[in-house]
C-alpha cells in the first residue's frame, strides 16, 4: 500500500513539477496540462507496442510535450488571446490529437508490451520485490529531474523566468524578449507533464485519451499541499515540496477511496474531494497571510 501510494506520488509529482513552473514560477495558469498528460501517455504506448525502446519513447514524449506548451504559448504571445483561454484551445485540440495517435480508439491497452518498469523488474531477476523495485527506481527517476530542474533555474534564462513571474515589466527593461520566455517556460511545463503521463501509463498499464480530465485540479492541489509544509525561497526545497505534496495528495486520495465508504463516497466523488482540498488550502493561505499582516502592524505597538 505505501509502497504504490509513494510511487504514484512520484510518477504524478513530476507532473506536479511541470504545474509549478506555470502557476508559481511563471504566474501563468495553464489548462493545457489536461491535454498533454494524456498526449505524453498515448504516445508512449503506441511507441512501446511498435517495439520503439522506452528512452526513445521518453524523448518523443518530452519533445511532444513541449511543441503542445509552445502551441498555447505562440496563441498567447501571437494571437494576444489570455492565457487560460490558450490552454483550453490547445487542450481541445489535443483530444483529437491524441484519437489520431491512437488510430481513432479512446484507449489502448500495455498488458502483453513490455515497458521501462518490465526492463527495470527483470534487472533484479526477482530477488527484490516489484514493489520496492518500482519505489527505488521511481526515487532515481524524480531526484535525476529535480536536479536538473534545480540546476536549470540557476542558469541565467532560468532566473529571468523567475523574475518574469514576478515583474513582467522588469525583464522588459532588461532587454529581454518575455515571449520567447513564455515559451520556454510552458514547453518545459507540458514536456513534464508528458514524461509524466508516459510513466502513468506504463505503470497503470493502459493509456487513454480522458486520463487527463482534471489533471491539472489534482496538480494546483498538490502544489498547495506542499506549500503548508514548509516555507522556502531556494527553489531546491520549492521543488522538493512540490514532490512532498504530489505524495501527500496521492495519499490522501488514497484514504478517501479506502474509508470512503463509510460516508457512502464511491471513486466518482475524488474530484469532489480535490475542490474541497483546494478550497481549504485557499481559506488557510488567506488567513494565513491576514495573520502575518496582523503580527507586522502589531509589532511596533509592542517595540514602543
């Protein structure tokens, strides 16, 4: 049980990873998430079923990735269009993308096709059990990703995204083109996102073309989650929360399937469960904020 919920965490952390950048580090809310996760996930399966190794499947993934996060941000930059409303374009138009990757079928399945953690189990011979097997190989996967993350928002274009969340009009004066970062920053957000719904499907075993619908909601909830563990500026730890809540969600998600009964929920009420937790992860960042306000103007009446 802990074992799944802690490699599901990962898988959909990395995800989670690619709903920060747009959200927290970009200030750019994307919806284009709901159409790339299942893009990255039907490609990876209809290159595994033709035989294609996992690491060419992966890098067809990120690269498809990416072209969708350029698409919503060429509408956005081009077409002057908002950006919300370029990530519901592209993501309409992903479904359809991704029927015709899958030779107009909603769903393929993987049970017989060997995939990345069928290499991986058989490495071990069976000496360690798949579960353990798939956690460890998980937690090198995500830490390699978050490194290179990290090591990317130190670089130069990587800071400038970090200040074009923050002040647009600042980079501006810098002399730096915003739109050209817009697209930096959205292609790796949806490459990110497809990687990860690569990793799903192969873990879950099918891929289809509605496993994105709400995907992007359970990302937001992830991101919030981590956000109440810890408070950090150095976008190690930033990164290293994101992954926290992606776990912490899962786990929760997990508790509200398995006790849920009790309360007569059934596995139809998650995205129920989801709203609410954004919900109150919103009402406690408000009051949370108002409590600080509070203390600051309070502090001179108690130096006096």
């Amino acid at each position: 049980m802990i074992e799944g919920i802690l490699v599901e965490g990962l898988i959909y952390g990395i995800m989670v990873l690619g709903v920060f950048i747009t959200f927290r580090v970009l200030d750019f809310p994307d919806l284009t998430v709901d159409g790339s996760f299942p893009l990255g996930a039907v490609l990876m399966a209809v290159m595994l079923i033709r035989g294609f190794n996992p690491l060419v499947g992966f890098l067809a993934v990120f690269a498809a990735g990416f072209a969708a996060g350029t698409v919503t941000a060429l509408i956005h930059n081009k077409l002057k269009v908002p950006n919300l409303l370029a990530g519901i374009l592209t993501m309409t138009m992903l479904y359809s993308i991704n029927i015709r990757i899958l030779q107009n079928r909603a769903n393929v399945p993987l049970i017989r096709t060997d995939t990345v953690f069928t290499y991986v189990t058989k490495l071990f011979g069976g000496t360690v059990p798949e579960g353990t097997v798939l956690l460890i190989f998980m937690i090198a996967v995500v830490l390699i990703i978050k490194v290179l993350l990290d090591l990317f928002f130190h670089t130069d274009i990587g800071l400038t995204l970090g200040a074009l969340g923050c002040n647009e009009q600042m980079v501006i004066t810098q002399g730096v083109n915003p739109e050209v970062l817009k697209i930096v920053g959205v292609g790796l957000s949806n490459a990110l996102v497809a990687v990860s719904g690569g990793f799903a499907a192969q873990y879950l075993g099918f891929a289809d073309v509605n496993m994105g619908i709400g995907i992007v909601v359970s990302g937001l909830a992830s991101v919030m989650i981590g956000e109440f563990l810890f408070r950090s500026n150095r976008i190690a730890l930033l990164t290293l929360r994101v992954l926290l809540g992606s776990i912490l969600f899962k786990g929760i998600m997990y508790l509200g399937r398995y006790y849920g009964y009790y309360i007569k929920m059934t596995p139809n009420d998650l995205k129920l469960i989801t709203g609410i937790l954004i919900i109150i992860s919103l009402i406690l960042s408000k009051n949370k904020k108002m409590l600080t306000l509070l203390k600051k103007k309070e502090s001179p009446e108690v130096l006096k």
